[in-house]
C-alpha cells in the first residue's frame, strides 16, 4: 500500500504537517508514502503558482521523519513539479540540484491560465478544453525528461465547469494516446490520482479505460497517490485503485529511490 502524492504545509494550500502525516500514514498500515509538495516555477503575479518557498529546509525536514518514522514507514524524497514551456530549463536545473527519489511533472497551466478557473475555458468547446490542455502536455513531455511520472493525466476534468458525462475520456483521445506512446518510449510512468473518486466522474484521474491504453500501448510504471491536502485523504481509495490497476492487466506498482523505479509485486 502506498501513497506517492501528499501535500503538506510546504506547499501554500495545504496545512498538514508531515508528522501528522507520517502517524496517519502508520495508522492506516501503509507502506510506503512520498511527500510531493508543489514547485510551479515561474512568476507569481497572479498567485497561481504554489512552490516550495525553502526546499532545503523541505528536504531537511523529510530527512527528520525518515529518522522518526523509517522503521515503521519508507518515506520517498518526492516533488510536484508543475511544468509550462517556459521553466522548462528552470526545473531541470533544480532538479539536478537536489536529490529526489520521486518527481512527479504535472501540468497546472495552460498558456498560463489555470483550468481552476473560468477564464480558460473562454470560447472553447468542452472538446476543445479538454483537447488543448492535452496538446499542452503532449508538448511538454516532449521536451521535458525530469521527473518519474506525469500527474493527474485527466486534471481538466477535476474543475472543467462543463458537466461530466460518461464519454468524456474519448475526448481528445488521440493526443491521450501520443501523450501514452510518448511517456512509454522516454521510460516515464503514469500516476493513479485518486483524488478524482472525489470527483462527479467517480474514478481516478486518469479514467480506468486510460490507464488500460497505457498498459496496452506497453507502459509499466504505474503509482498510486491520493493528492492529500489534508489528513483526512492520505492513502483515499487506494485499494479500490490497487484492484484497478490490477484488472488493467498490471502486476506491478512502482516504487522509486533515487529516481529509479523499484517493482512491487501486487499480492
Ligand atoms: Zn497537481
Ligand atoms: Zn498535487
């Protein structure tokens, strides 16, 4: 059981402290959790980009519960990196910089505009929305290699004030699948979020049918993570998304110290 997705106080919208999330952790027999604080690099005029304000002491601090709570729980070094075109450079020299055993590359905006709010989706069909946030990360990805699996696949369903219907994981399907065939061929993996349980659409984010394309098409990394803000989502769902990833045809969850991935057999 693991979560590879929590927040905490080091990223500005969440108040969790680690050690509370290290006990929870415990409590719900995890095994093994990353801390994945937000790093948006970039300006932040328009307060839409969260980052670590002090990433030493971040690391410093993960160094602490490793002491604390390691015989009990592996904790994973880990990092959100919210990526846009033009910070590219900027998160591959901070990453080169520290050491992290697990980045996750999420893309949070959109021509520097957040699916969070309305103002994205001005002018655009729902098929358009969800098309050009793909296009934008299948660009990404193209060019960006840091990291261990891209985030939440699917995220503009989480705030898209279009409404959820059954057939929108067909949206945009093809640049899914480029998005799919680009991550298998760089060695990079997806993650199940399931913070999208929470979600009108009731499944992970991405949608189930997504991650059996990525299995098909021949991807092998696969996490779970909860995308917990708060104590009360660490590890939400995670064994309904284990049978998931499962019945998807996976034998294995992936796990990564140092940035390179460890295969856990799923009982
Ligand atoms: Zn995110
Ligand atoms: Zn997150």
């Amino acid at each position: 059981m693991q979560d590879y997705h929590i927040h905490t106080l080091f990223s500005a919208d969440s108040t969790l402290s680690m050690e509370e999330a290290c006990r929870h952790a415990v409590k719900l027999e995890l095994n093994e959790i990353a801390f994945t604080d937000h790093m948006d690099l970039g300006d932040n005029t328009e307060g839409y980009c969260l980052k670590i304000r002090d990433i030493k002491q971040y690391l410093h601090t993960i160094n602490t519960m490793q002491d604390h709570y390691g015989h009990l729980l592996s904790i994973r070094k880990g990092i959100e990196i919210g990526l846009q075109p033009h910070v590219i450079k900027d998160a591959e020299k901070m990453i080169c910089e520290y050491s992290f055993d697990f980045i996750i590359a999420s893309v949070h905006l959109v021509n520097g505009m957040d699916p969070y709010l309305g103002e994205y989706y001005q002018g655009m069909t729902k098929e358009q929305s969800y098309r050009s946030y793909y296009e934008e990360i299948l660009r990404l990805i193209k060019k960006y290699d840091s990291y261990s699996v891209l985030g939440h696949l699917d995220y503009i369903k989480r705030y898209s004030p279009f409404a959820y219907e059954e057939g929108d994981h067909l949206l945009g399907l093809d640049v899914v699948q480029e998005i799919l065939k680009t991550l298998i061929i760089k060695g990079k993996g997806i993650e199940v979020n399931t913070s999208g349980y929470q979600h009108s659409s009731e499944c992970p984010m991405p949608h189930p049918s997504i991650i059996r394309m990525y299995k098909e098409l021949g991807g092998e990394i696969i996490t779970i993570g909860s995308d917990a803000h708060s104590l009360k989502h660490i590890g939400h769902q995670t064994a309904q998304a284990i049978e998931l990833i499962k019945g998807a045809g996976f034998s294995y969850l992936t796990a990564f110290d140092a940035g390179y991935p460890r295969f856990i057999k799923i009982k």
